[in-house]
C-alpha cells in the first residue's frame, strides 16, 4: 500500500504561550475550507506534520549543528525539466501581478526583527546552532522515503529553504509553497543559504513563493532576484500590515490553495472538465494563419528528429512547439469564448493544458489544404524568413528549414518547388541589401515585423488572444502569444500584406526615425522579396511596394537634410539616417531590375505634391490603358 503523502506545514514567529492545537488550527482551517471551494473533496488522504517550535528558537540550553548538505544540485538535463514543471505550473496559475509594494516596507522589515516577539526570527538567522536545532528536531519528524508538500509561513519558509537540500534522499518534495517570505529582504540574505539555493535540489518538483504588497515582512518584492528559479507570485492579503501577514489571509486565498491542493491532490475534478462547445465549425482566416505558423514548426521538428547531429535541438523544439502550441489554441478559443462564437473542432483537437506537464504529447497541428483569402506569395516569405518560435533561439540548418519549407508548400498544394522559389528570393532581397547577411538561418529578427502591431486594428487582428487570468499581457509580450510583435505574427504575415493595410504603413515605419538602419534592412526584406517572388511566377507585383518605399526615402531624405543644417559633421543620427538612405536606394535599385519602376520619376511627382496614395492611382491608370 502506498504510503500517504505528507503536507509539512512550517509556521512562522509563534507565541510560546500559543497552544500548539489553537495555533494550527488558525491556518489549518482556513486552508482546508478553500481547498474544498477549490473543488478538493478528498482531505484525508495527506498526512499533516505541523511542528511547534517557538520554545526551541527562545531558550535553548542544548546546542546542535546544521545538519550536512545531503541533496545534490540538479544537473543540466534536470535544470530543464525543472524548468518546464515550474513553466507548465505558471500556465496553471497564471502570470504574476506585480502589485506596488508600501514605501515603509523595506525600513519596516529592517526594524521589526529587533522588537521582542520577532527575537526567533534573528536567533534563527544568526545563530548556527538554533538553526541546526530545529532542522534536526523537523528531520526527526519525517520518513526516511516518501513524497511531501512543504509550505513555510514567514520564518516558516527560512526554515523551509534551509531544510530542502538536507533531506534524506528518499524523501521527495512534489511541491514547495512559501508565504509572506522575508527571504527576498537583504537582511535574511545568510550567504551560505543563498549558495545552497544557487541551483534547484534534484530532490524539488518546483517552488512557488507568494507575496503580497500590504505585507511589510516580505519587503515590497518576490524572492526570484535572490533565488532566480522560483516562481513570484503576488497576491491580495488585504492592506492591514498585520492582517496582511497572517498564514491565514495566504492560505485562504484561491490561487495560493489551488497551489496547495494541485501539489498534494493533483488537478480537481473542476480542472479536468473538457469544453464541451466545440463544433464542426470552419477556422476563420486568422486561425488558418495560426495553425500554418505551427505546422511549419511541426514539418522543423520532423526534419530535425531524423538528423543524429541535431537531437538535442530536436529535444528542446518539441518543448517549445507545446508551450507555442497550449499558448496559441489557448488564446484562439479565448477569442471565440469572448465573442461568444463556436469553437470549430480543429482548435479543441490541438489544444492541450499545459498545466498537467510536458509528459504529455503534443496534438499534431492540422494540415492546411488552402489559404483562400490570403495569398501565399505574401504569407509564404515572412513565415519561411523569420523565426517563428521567438523569443526562443534553436539553431536548425538552412536544409532542414528547406526541407521543411518544400513539405509545407506541397501540402498547400503548391507543389516543392514553390518553397524554392520563396527561398531564393528572400536570399535575393537578402543580397541586394547586404551580402555579409547570407547564409543565416532565420533572416528576420522582431524588428522587421514591428509594424505589424501599427496595422493589426485596421487589419482586425487581436494582439491579447491569450486567457485573461492564465496567460495575461506577459504572454504576448513574450512573443509567444499567437499574434504578438516578433512572435507568430511575424512569420505569418508578410509585409505586402501590410500594404493592403492602407496609409502608407511600411513608408511611415521606414522612416521612423526610431527604428535603426539594421531594422529597417530587415524590413525592407519582405516587400523585395515578395517582388521577387510575383516576378518569378509570373504574376503582376504589388505597385503598393515601389511607392511605399519611394515615399519613405523621400520622408528620410527631408530629415536628413532637416538635421544635417544644424547637427555635428559627425553626428551619429546623420550616419544613421545615410546608412537607411543607402538601404533605400539599393532597396529602389533591386525593384528597377525587377521591372517594378513605373516609367516616371517618382520623386519629383511626389515632390510636386503626389502622395503615395495618388502615384498608385496614376500607376493604375496607366496599366488599364
């Protein structure tokens, strides 16, 4: 039979008249009666080992070492599995909010541990000796093997660090919840705790730290900038420091119990329920874009699995195409949910809870059949230039990257050589505007697809897809929220499809003067490559192109000019702007060779007082006679 799990609860400073049973019961009760509203019903199947030590920490004859260091550190491999149980636990709990912290906090924890009733809190901290008491007293208190949940309240969870790598070696942590920690304040920074905690112990499923912003003892911030690889969640205790502070206002707070509960009990029955919504609805056009961006992934990570040389990048993309993936479909569903329409079944199909582990399988993404309202040769090139898993970075070679892109566009229906063909005319446009660039797999950083965020309203795409509550703005600042600047969006959505936007949008971010000149040779990428690309193929190219970047040439060339009367010789900002002028005009050069000039001088209509918007008309006038 298998013996029961254990939740050790660690309290904090204590009265030494407190009864031990009145003192436990004032977390114990408020804990259980939210684990219930969680949805945890069955409550006897943990065992409870709540230690009372307040006695130990005042008047101490007996005096005892720390007891050894007996948990190694983890090591590489698991460091990353570490790191995807606390990632797949964030999911779960959500992102933090980092609410403002009480200017009075930092002096207040400063000064409280001189006051008579916070007299442990020092004694533990500066004396060796009541340290190595009460972990010996607390070791003695536990099984040689098992599993437990640990959670340390106030000097609680000093306590807790403290004990976690001197386990025996059987004894294995699926959770560790800390609240109202003093840890992160630079008064119970011990310098032999904090090399202790420098790596996660082999021993840890993960570590959640609770703070809140009314409470003065946790110092106005989280323990993560001391011990990196904790996970810093805040939460609402209320403004009254005292109050704020109690095990109970933590304890009964939903997030902080479901944590609790998830570590000792699994998910609830609540987690567990499936939507039952979903229907054999059709995927809009921005979900086709979605799913496109993952099966790209998928067709990388296939490639990669048969190459000896690359199994470790193979490893690491599987990882990241769940966490894409679970984040993606997640943020799609949310966006049918909130604008109460069917969820169509595709999505359902390859959604997934991150939250229950990377053990899992990842649903393979469909395959998509036709791109009806979008046109490949202005989706294909973003999609195959840019890296569609930023932020992550996972080196993958141009032949795998090619052999995924032919899979891709053969699945569309564009036959293999198609992918070829956008292939070698981004490496075109590459060249044309500077040739030490080539070879690189991913041709396009965040930067060139920033302006995709200027047109997603006119466009009517959502930059927040992701769950309000489980993802937040932290997703898509991330770049890992389906439609976020520099993440999906910018491997799906080509700048010629931003021309169809309207007002000019690449020539006002060409010549942003906040954008560098490397940004905006990465800009000028797709729309040249795009060109290349209709020219292959024999198709007519967009004449939004050839204005758009004439007009932004135009509008840095003034700026130039504007600043060069008044600026240094050497000013930065001017060998700036002539670096952008010098990208325009190989840029410019690239389109005449394509045959995209229409005929006239466009600078000198534009002067005249022709915007863009015009010359494209007259162009349209001249091609219909």
């Amino acid at each position: 039979m298998t013996e029961p799990k254990i939740l050790l609860f660690l309290h904090g400073v204590r009265d030494k008249n407190d009864r031990a049973d009145v003192a436990e019961s004032r977390w114990r009760e408020p804990l259980f009666t939210a684990l219930k509203e969680a949805g945890y019903e069955n409550l006897d199947e943990f065992q409870v080992i709540a230690p009372n030590y307040p006695d130990l920490l005042r008047d101490m004859e007996e005096k005892v070492k720390v007891p050894p260091v007996i948990t190694k550190k983890a090591a590489n491999d698991n460091r990353r599995r570490y790191e995807e149980r606390i990632s797949a636990l964030e999911v779960k709990l959500g992102h933090s909010h980092l609410g403002r912290g009480k200017f009075y906090q930092e002096t207040l924890v400063k000064g409280v541990v001189n006051f008579d009733p916070l007299n442990q809190a020092k004694q533990y901290i500066e004396d060796k000796q009541t340290r190595g008491a009460l972990l010996s007293g607390i070791l003695g208190l536990l099984p040689e093997s098992g599993r437990i949940v640990i959670v340390g309240h106030s000097l609680g969870s000093v306590v807790a660090a403290d004990l976690l790598s001197r386990l025996p070696e059987g004894l294995h942590v699926d959770g560790m919840v800390t609240i109202g920690s003093p840890l992160g304040s630079q008064y119970f920074a011990t310098t032999d705790l904090k090399k202790e905690l420098k790596e996660p112990p082999a021993n840890l499923e993960w570590w959640v730290n609770f703070w809140a912003t009314g409470d003065p003892v946790t110092a106005t911030r989280g323990l993560s900038a001391s011990v990196p690889w904790v996970l810093d969640l805040a939460v609402d205790t209320g403004i009254n420091p005292l109050k704020a502070h109690l095990s109970a206002s933590f304890v009964s707070n939903p997030v902080v119990a479901k944590t609790i509960g998830y570590a000792l009990l699994g998910s609830t029955s609540k987690d567990l329920v499936m939507s039952e919504s979903s229907l054999d609805v059709p995927i809009n056009d921005q979900e086709r874009l979605a799913i496109l961006g993952l099966r790209f992934i998928f067709l990388l990570e296939q490639e990669l699995s048969t190459s000896k040389k690359a199994k470790d990048s193979y490893v690491r993309l599987s990882k990241v195409r769940k966490i894409v993936q679970s984040q993606i479909m997640g943020g799609l569903i949310e966006d049918r949910k909130k604008h109460q329409e069917p969820i169509p079944t595709e999505l359902i199909r390859m959604s997934m809870d991150l939250g229950e582990g990377f053990e899992m399988g990842t649903p393979t993404p469909d395959e998509i059949r036709n791109l009806f309202n979008h046109d490949p040769v202005k989706v294909l090139p973003g999609l195959f230039a840019s890296n569609p898993i930023a932020p992550y970075e996972i080196e993958i070679g141009n032949d795998i990257r090619k052999q995924a892109a032919k899979k891709l566009t053969k699945e569309l229906g564009l036959t293999s050589k198609y992918a070829e063909e956008v292939l070698d005319a981004l490496e075109k446009a590459e060249k044309a505007l500077d040739e030490r660039k080539l070879g690189r797999v991913w041709i396009l950083g965040a930067a060139a697809v920033g302006v995709t965020a200027v047109v997603a309203a006119p466009i009517g795409l959502g930059l927040t897809l992701a769950a309000p509550g489980l993802y937040g703005g932290a997703a898509v600042a991330s770049a890992l929220a389906a439609f976020g600047p520099g993440g999906m969006i910018g491997g799906l959505y080509s700048a010629g499809a931003l021309l169809t936007a309207g007002s000019s949008t690449l020539a006002f971010s060409l010549s942003n003067l906040g954008k560098s000149a490397e940004e905006i040779e990465e800009m000028l990428i797709l729309p040249l490559a795009e060109a290349q690309l209709s020219v292959t193929r024999n198709l007519q190219p967009d004449p939004s192109i050839w204005f758009d970047i004439v007009e932004a040439e135009i509008q840095l060339q003034r700026q130039h000019e504007h600043l060069r009367a008044f600026n240094d010789s050497k000013s930065a900002l001017l060998s700036e702007l002539e670096r952008k002028l010098k990208a325009l005009g190989k840029a410019i050069a690239f389109l005449r060779e394509l045959g995209l000039d229409p005929g006239f001088e466009d600078t000198e209509t534009a002067q005249n007082g022709n915007s863009s918007s015009q010359l494209r008309e007259l162009f349209k006038g001249f091609k219909s006679q």
